[in-house]
C-alpha cells in the first residue's frame, strides 16, 4: 500500500512540475506579447503625429498653392492689358521717330 501512495505522490510531484513549467512558459508568452502590444502602440502614436503634422504641413502648401494662382492670374491679366496698350505705343513712338523712306 505504502508503494501505491508513493507512485500517487510521485505522479502528483511530475504533475506540480509539468503545471509549474507551463506556468512559466504562459507567463513568457504573455509577457511577450505585452510587449509586442506596447511598441506597436508607442508606433501608432508616433505615426498618429506624424500624419497629424504632415496634414497640417499639406493644408499650408495648399493654401499658398491657391493664393500664388490666384496671382499669376491678377498678372497675367495685367501683363495682357500692359502688351495691348505698348503695342500701339511703340507704332505711335515709331512713325513720330522714324523717317520713312519714300517707296519706289
């Protein structure tokens, strides 16, 4: 009888260590992915703020982008008025300058 209370305990001893180890090994794995799960949330952050500032920066060119435009086009405008207008002046500067020889 005192043999098969020795092998019981025996048995329960090989158990403790088996539910022990895989204690440690749950624990590892855990912690491990606690980990993982950390830095990945520290990258998002990161990215978050990243996007965050490359939004900003984009809505800035953006926003100089439509008022330099908006200037080429007041110029533009203006650079046509400026070419009509000197067009005639320098016809009317050229026949009050320049003496035109007579045709044969």
């Amino acid at each position: 009888m005192t043999n098969i209370k020795q092998n019981i305990i025996e048995k329960d001893v090989i158990v403790d260590k088996r539910v022990t180890m895989l204690q440690y090994i749950n624990t590892g794995i855990l912690s491990l992915i606690l980990g993982i799960a950390t830095m990945i949330s520290v990258q998002l952050s990161h990215i978050k703020e990243d996007q965050s500032v490359m939004q900003a920066e984009l809505l800035r060119l953006k926003t100089v982008q439509d008022i330099n435009v908006a200037n080429v086009s007041t110029l533009s405008g203006k650079v046509q008025a400026l070419e009509i207008g000197y067009a005639q002046d320098l016809k009317n500067w050229v026949d009050l300058n320049y003496v035109r020889k007579p045709q044969k």
